[in-house]
C-alpha cells in the first residue's frame, strides 16, 4: 500500500455557495501501479490529486502517505513527505523562475538524497528531447518545453508516489505517447504509484486502471476493459 484515501472529502466555501469538490472518496493505489482519473473540467479531479498529495488538507476523511496518517504530522513533516516521497507534475508547472533547466534539478540534489545519477539523468534529458535545454530558464521555453522539463523534475527525485496533473496537455501525439511510455517504464522498473489526471482518450491504452471523476464522485471505469 503505498497512498491511500480513507473517507476523504473536500468542501470549500459555506452555505450556499458549498461546493464539494471532492464527495466522500475511498481510494487505493498499490506500488508498481499506473492509474487514470478522467473526468470533464470542473469535475474535482485537482481537487483529489492535491489532496491526494497532502497539498491541501482534506475536510474530512484521512489521507495516507506510504502507512503515515498526514493530519498527525505537522506542517514541517508533510512537507518533508512531499519532498521525500512524491514527484508532482503540476498544471502550473512548479518551475523556478530564475534557474536555469539544470538548476532546478541541481536544487534537489541540495534538499534531499536518492536522486538520479548523473548518467540516469542524461538518459531522462534524451527521452524527454531536452537535452539541448538545459541552460534555458523557464521564459525562454515552449509551453510543451517546461512541461516536459517539469516531468524531468518530478522523476529525477526517484519518489516512490508520482502525481502528475494533465502532463501531456502541451504536447502533440508523439510526445505525448512517449512521455506515457516514459512514465509507464518509471513505474514498473522503479516499483512506483503513478496517478496521471488526463483528458486525453488516446492515452488510455498506457494504464493499469482507469477512474472516472464526475461531480466530485471518482469510479472505477470498468467500460475499458470491456
Ligand atoms: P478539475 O481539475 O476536474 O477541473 P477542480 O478540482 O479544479 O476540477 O475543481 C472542482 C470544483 O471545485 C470546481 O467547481 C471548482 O470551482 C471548485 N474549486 C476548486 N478549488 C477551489 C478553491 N480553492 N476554492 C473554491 N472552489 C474551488
Ligand atoms: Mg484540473
């Protein structure tokens, strides 16, 4: 078991402008497993994936990080958590401004351990086609550029929880195909959790399970398999 949601919902605003954004959620994915939630904009699916992810607390329910409860940490330990043992592919890309492509890898090395190699991480640059990026700053690169450095990011830090938020959403058929099976082949040789919140139909064929998110209510879509 590695993240697990017990119960989990999340409300914002009172009265009547409540909006439950995420109605009352049981949710499981096991390591080595490489998980879709689909579902129309505005159905709650960043809602679940930053509460999955402990960047916004739920209203209720428990949210569980490889065995540990996070509403018994405090704000530090989460934190630390994020940082340790989740890689987030984020919409607004959580890019640094005012480094350069290798920097923002370089800081991780600064802040925490078990990142990639050197030669892991020249291999990442040459799946990703950045390669020839990585003295560009953010501003200088393409919107399917920083997102493919964004995901460079994300698995350079070998976390064991990989949530990914529209990751190929910038990118044509091709690199969107080869990002799934870059995030396909991190999942299963590392042995990692991936939830990738998607739009895209043509990707489904890359995972194991495919939710479906509807006004806040996330299943099971069974009709893939049919
Ligand atoms: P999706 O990612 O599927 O487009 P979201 O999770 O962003 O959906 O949003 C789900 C619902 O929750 C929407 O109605 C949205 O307006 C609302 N919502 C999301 N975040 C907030 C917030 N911080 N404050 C108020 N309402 C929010
Ligand atoms: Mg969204």
């Amino acid at each position: 078991m590695v993240l697990e949601l017990r119960n989990a919902k999340k409300t914002f605003g009172e009265g009547n402008t409540l909006v439950e954004a995420l109605k009352e959620t049981n949710f499981l994915v096991e390591r080595g497993e490489l998980v879709a939630v689909i579902g129309p904009s505005g159905s709650g699916k960043s809602t679940f994936l930053t509460v999955a992810g402990g960047l916004q607390s739920p209203s209720e329910g428990q949210v569980m990080i490889n065995g540990k409860e996070l509403s018994q940490l405090n704000e530090k330990q989460r934190s630390k958590i994020r940082l340790q043992e989740i890689g987030f592919i984020l919409q607004a890309s959580n890019l640094v401004p005012f480094l350069t492509v290798d920097q923002q890898l370089e800081l991780l090395n600064k802040v925490k351990k078990n990142n990639m190699s050197p030669v892991e991480k020249k291999q990442l640059y040459e799946d990703l086609g950045i390669t020839k990026l990585h003295k560009k700053y953010p501003s200088d690169l393409s919107g399917g550029e920083r997102q493919r450095v964004a995901i460079a990011k994300a698995l350079f830090s070998n976390s064991s929880i990989i949530l990914a938020d529209e990751p190929t959403a910038s990118l044509d058929s091709d690199r969107a195909f080869e990002v799934m099976e870059l995030l396909q082949h991190e999942t299963k040789s590392k042995q990692t959790a991936t939830i990738v919140v998607t739009h895209d139909t043509r990707l489904m064929k890359y995972f194991d399970k495919v939710y479906k998110m509807t006004d806040g209510v996330l299943e099971l879509d069974t009709t893939i398999y049919e």
